[in-house]
C-alpha cells in the first residue's frame, strides 16, 4: 500500500546515500522538509576526512532544501525523536534499523534503506507491504533483577534475529501498560 510518511530520518552514516539518491531524482523540493530530519551522531565528532565531508553534504542539503539537522552533541536521532518530534499515530521512516524505537509511543515506525527513505523525503509517501502482526502479550512482575531488556532478548531468542524484519511486533498486557517509558523505548528499539 502506498501511505503518506509524517516523519523522515537519517542519520550521518546513512544520510549521504540517502542525500544523494534524492539529488538523482532531480526534484526541486522535498515533500515535507519541516517534518524530515539528518542527525549527526553515529560518526561524530568525525575522526576522518570521509565523514567530515559527509557532514558538510547533509548540512548543505538540509541547509538547500530546509530539512532539520541536529548537530555533532545535540543527541542521538532515535532519542532526540521520541523525545521532540513523533506523535502517537505518525508514520516514521528512518534510515537506521532502530527507527523502531519509536513504536513505544504508538507510531507505526520503521527502518528502511537509505533509498526507500529518500522516496518518502522526496514524495512524502512510501510504498508499505502491511505486515503481519506478533502480539506479545506479557503479564505479572518482573523478577528481582530481570529488566525490559531482558524481556526482548528473552523474545530474539524465541524468534530470532531476524524473526520480525517486515512485521510488527506489538506489546500488550499488564506489564507492558504498567512498564515505565524508558522499558518500553528499551523493548522497542530492539524490535
């Protein structure tokens, strides 16, 4: 199916490629620059030529086409994004396997390759294959010493590592409704 994204990210080692598949397309603006956002943060401060003058590339684009940047000590993308920018029901795409992260506030996120993400900056909208649903549901306290990541590592070893790529892992049940935030970013971003 094809959705409208209400938020794109990307974050340095996957925002050039991401940058430059949007620069191919040769369109003149980006969908929803005030919703799309580059983060420096996985390569920084840079520690080599390269990456610095990936850093110039996205603070040029998002400088070019009005697209967010967070700078080198402003936070991690996956953080920063729960923190300020996604709502309850958005639709998140991001060039980072742990865009998921943000599924603990009720937004259909998700990472794509750093193609796909440049589509949805470019158009504002993506092609989705609606996937299948795992609900995990989880009841009574956790034991003394046992931690919500204990809990998905617990499900990765049930599943594996790859058991839920292109399907939704969703978390209900009384320990899940009483789990603080930090649990539920910590079981999300493992998704």
């Amino acid at each position: 199916m094809v959705s409208k994204v209400d938020i794109q990210l990307a974050q340095d080692s996957t925002g050039p490629l991401t940058v430059r598949q949007i620069e191919k397309l040769k369109v003149k603006d980006v969908a929803n620059a005030k919703r799309t956002y580059f983060f420096l943060d996985h390569a920084a401060p840079s520690y080599k030529s390269e990456l610095s003058n990936d850093h110039i590339l996205l603070r040029e684009f998002c400088q070019k086409r009005g697209a967010n940047l967070s700078e080198i000590g402003e936070g991690i993308c996956h953080q920063r994004i729960v923190e300020s920018y996604v709502n309850p029901g958005d639709i998140l795409i991001g060039s980072d396997s742990h865009t998921c992260t943000a599924g603990a506030l009720a937004a259909f996120a998700t990472g794509m390759g750093s193609t796909d993400v440049a589509i949805g900056i470019a158009l504002g909208k993506n092609w989705f294959r609606i996937p299948e649903t795992f609900k995990i549901n989880v009841e009574g306290d956790f034991p003394l010493a046992v931690y919500p990541k204990d809990l998905i590592l617990y499900i990765i070893g049930l599943i594996g590592a790859d058991g839920a790529t292109y399907k939704a892992l969703e978390f209900s049940g009384e320990t899940i409704q009483n789990m603080d935030m930090s649990g539920r970013l910590t079981l999300c971003n493992m998704a």
